[in-house]
C-alpha cells in the first residue's frame, strides 16, 4: 500500500532521531540516580540556558561531572545538592505514621511539594491521636540507628490524662510497668498542673504510655511528642506543618545515635 509504504520510509529516515532521544531521556534518569533533583534541573535549566557548571553553561543533558566536586549554579546561585532529607513535622491529630492498615491520613500527605522526594518516610511511629514532632527522612540508616532499641534515645510527651497524675504513678513508672509482653524500661514523670506530667521513655512500644497509665487506672486523653533527646520540637512550627531540619537540629539528631 503506497500509504504504508510510505509511513515505512517516514520511520526509517527518522529512527536515528527517535532512539538518539530515548537514549537522551534513559542518561537523564540515570544520572538522576546519582544526583537527585538533577533531572528537574536538566529539564528546566536547558530551556532557559541558565544553568552552569563550573562557570560554563550547559546546554545539553549529556554533560559527565563529578558532583562530589563541580559547582552546579541555576541562574548563579550554586545548587546545594543534598544526599539525604530530614524534616521535621508538628503532627497533627487524625494522621497515620504507618502504611499498614491505613485508616486515616498518611503523614507524608503533609509533605511540601516542593520538598517531596522519593524515599521519604517516617522515622518512628506515633498514634493516630498522637500529635507533636516527627521526623520524616529519606536516610534510612539514619532513622534505623535512631530507632534502635539499643540506643534507648530518650523520647518526651506532654500527657493529659482524666485525672491528675499522682507520686504513686512517679513511682512505679520508674520501677517499670508490667505490661503483657513484658516489664517496661524506667521511665521519667514529672507531674505538671491540672491533670497534666511530662513522660519520657527510652523504648517505644505500641500504645505504651496509653497502656502505662491505664494500668494505673488513668486514661490518657491527650499525648504530644516534645522531644527526642535534646531535639526539641519548635514553638514557631504550627501543627501540621513541616520545614527542613537545620544544620543545628540536625546535628543534634545526629548525636541521638
Ligand atoms: N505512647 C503511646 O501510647 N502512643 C504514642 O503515640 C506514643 C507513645
């Protein structure tokens, strides 16, 4: 069919075209395993003609560079290429920290687009009800360490319960409770007023301060996350928001572990 033949002839003349652009997108992606965020930068950049590596600019996406070395700039301003992400989340009421058994919101339906990357990820759990700091990472090893049980890094709530806490709970929350799987690790309690105390674990096990006090015979009716070590959440992240750590936050988390 001369209609056939010719789109035949059509293909042929613009195969080398057709395979030079698959072979363009397949190096983007992969160099976007090794630097993320470069594939944006690729896209973006190379129609404005504003990106630059060391001093030059880059027209093509076929560019080799050793991030560990170049000065990649968009527009001048150097690009702070991050290996990792930790931010941290004032979580509010009604969010799940698990993918598991879903019946509620997912906390990294909080995330930022524009800090949203693959990979992210809760670094510990909090309940449904639970509000306070998270933090979300895409550094597995990092929240790995920082949730060992080993580590015993030191985790503290705000706990408001139907009544006021007592010495007799001081007291026995630092012997350790006897749960159904077993004694708990001492923990901290400092009475606060009205029906409020502070409580610091050094384990994190499910539902376990609920499942402390109630073996006192109190109920908590609300639990806010403060802390973890001497990583505190700050006043001015209002719930349900989440910035980057900073370099001091961060290195603080780092000692966590
Ligand atoms: N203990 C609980 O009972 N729930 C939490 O979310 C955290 C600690």
């Amino acid at each position: 069919m001369i209609f056939g033949k010719h789109i035949n002839r059509y293909y042929i003349r613009f195969l080398p075209l057709i395979l030079l652009g698959l072979g363009a997108l397949v190096l983007v992606d992969w160099m976007q395993l090794l630097i993320p965020g470069l594939y944006e930068l690729v896209i973006n950049g190379m129609n404005t003609g504003t990106v630059t590596v060391d001093g030059a600019v880059v027209k093509s996406a076929d560019v080799k560079i050793d991030e560990t070395k170049a000065v990649i700039a968009i527009d001048g301003t150097p690009l702070v290429i991050k290996k990792h992400l930790y931010l941290l989340l004032n979580k509010p009421r009604g969010y799940v920290s698990s993918t598991e058994g879903h019946d509620g919101a997912y906390v990294l339906e909080l995330v930022p687009r524009e800090l949203y990357r693959d990979g992210l990820f809760p670094a510990g759990r909090l309940d449904k009800d639970t509000t306070g700091m998270m933090v979300i990472t895409d550094d597995g090893q990092m929240a790995h360490r920082i949730l060992a049980p080993k580590k015993h890094v030191k985790k503290k709530y705000l706990v408001t319960l139907d009544i006021p806490p007592t010495e007799e709970m001081v007291n026995r929350f630092k012997e350790g409770i006897s749960l159904s799987e077993g004694l708990t690790k001492p923990a901290e309690m400092e009475i606060l007023e009205g029906n409020t105390a502070y409580v610091t674990l050094v384990e994190g096990r499910y539902h376990q301060i609920k499942r402390m006090f109630g073996s006192c015979g109190a109920t908590v009716v609300g639990l806010h996350r403060v802390s973890m070590g001497n990583l505190t959440l700050p006043d001015d992240l209002p719930v349900g928001e989440m910035r980057e750590l900073t370099e001091e936050e961060l290195k603080l988390l780092e000692e966590l572990v």
